[in-house]
C-alpha cells in the first residue's frame, strides 16, 4: 500500500481528489430521509405528501454553498428560482439547495443528485421541495426526483419524464403537470392534518 506521504504533489492532489468524490457517494446515507425518500418509486401523491411545494419556473442562478449537514461544512446546490408555486399560486423568487455539487472545481458529485441538464443556469423546471429539521431556512431538493427539466415540445411546454417509478415517468404536458399538482393538493389538503403530512 502506498504512503501518501511518498507521492509527488500531482499525484497527492490526484489522490485526494479521488478520496474526496468516494466520500461525497459514501455520505449519502447520513441525509437518510432525502436520499431514501427518492430512491424508491413514488406516485405524484407520494412525493408531494413529503414534500411542502411545488413550483414551476426559471432557474436565474446556481451557486455552492456549505452547510452543517450531514457535516460542517457539508457541500450543496443552491437554484434560485423566478416562477409561481403551482400548490399555493404564489409568485417571486425561490431559492432551493441539494446535496453536492456539479460544478467541475468542487469536486463534489453524489449519484443521487439532480443531473446537470435538469439544474442548469437558464432552464426551466418544476421542482419539489420540503423543509429538513436539520437544515432550518433552507427548501430542501432531496434529489433527481425532485426535480423535472421542461423543454419545447411540438409547440408547447413538456415536462420531461425520468422512466418507470418517478411521478412523471413519461414526458407530459405541462399543463396536464400542473393540472394533476394542483388536483393531488386539494386531495390532500383536504385530508385530517397529521404530522409529517405536506400543507
């Protein structure tokens, strides 16, 4: 086994780096509930009923920032948003996080992340978020689930589908998006409040 006090310095920035990207995938599972929530198949009801809003719009900026969750100083995403809350209509500006990084100077990639297409500075999107009692003040992505790329399609905004198991397996629509948002919280909304259940 090699010393890493025997390698050059390339080869010790090489190796930390590496170290660096094993941990980030390794540290996944402190987050427990984000990262569990969306890996298994959820139904639209499923992921809204762990989830506080939903809101479609223009990512405008994306920044890293760190926080103290899972570990100080722990690396995140943060989106800001320009568009309207499709659960309670409310327009402005939204800012949301997720864990890890795509920016290629962090170093910082984890598997369950949203992918760098659906985050990037300029797109559109509809994205799912919710409050994490260790992370006060910040809306929570919890990962790819979270959060669904709109493109042009035949003339008319489509919510890109991610497969079999996701709330939007199949590109859809997205007024039929929004349509079935806002159908799922009235649902709930009209339910007894418990706790743990979305707004």
């Amino acid at each position: 086994l090699t010393s890493l006090h025997s390698l050059e310095p390339q080869q010790l920035e090489s190796a930390m780096r590496v170290s660096k990207c094993v941990l980030a995938l390794s540290a996944a599972a402190p987050l427990a509930i984000p990262v569990t929530a969306a890996i298994k198949a959820m139904t639209l009801r499923e992921l809204m009923e762990v989830t506080q809003d939903a809101v479609h719009g223009k990512i405008v900026a994306r920044d890293s920032i760190r926080l103290d969750h899972p570990w100080e100083g722990a690396l995140y995403t943060q989106l800001t948003v320009e568009g309207e809350s499709i659960r309670t209509g409310e327009k402005g500006t939204f800012k949301v996080i997720f864990h890890g990084s795509h920016d290629k100077d962090d170093w910082y990639g984890i598997s369950s992340m949203p992918t760098l297409q659906d985050s990037r500075t300029g797109g559109e999107g509809v994205l799912f978020f919710g409050e994490h009692p260790l992370l006060p003040g910040h809306n929570l992505v919890y990962n790819f689930a979270g959060l669904y790329r709109v493109e042009m399609g035949f003339g008319e905004p489509v919510v890109v589908g991610k497969g079999e198991g996701m709330a939007f397996p199949e590109n859809t629509k997205l007024t039929d998006v929004v349509t079935d948002i806002r159908a799922t919280h009235a649902e709930l909304s009209a339910l007894p409040k418990t706790p743990g259940l979305s707004k």
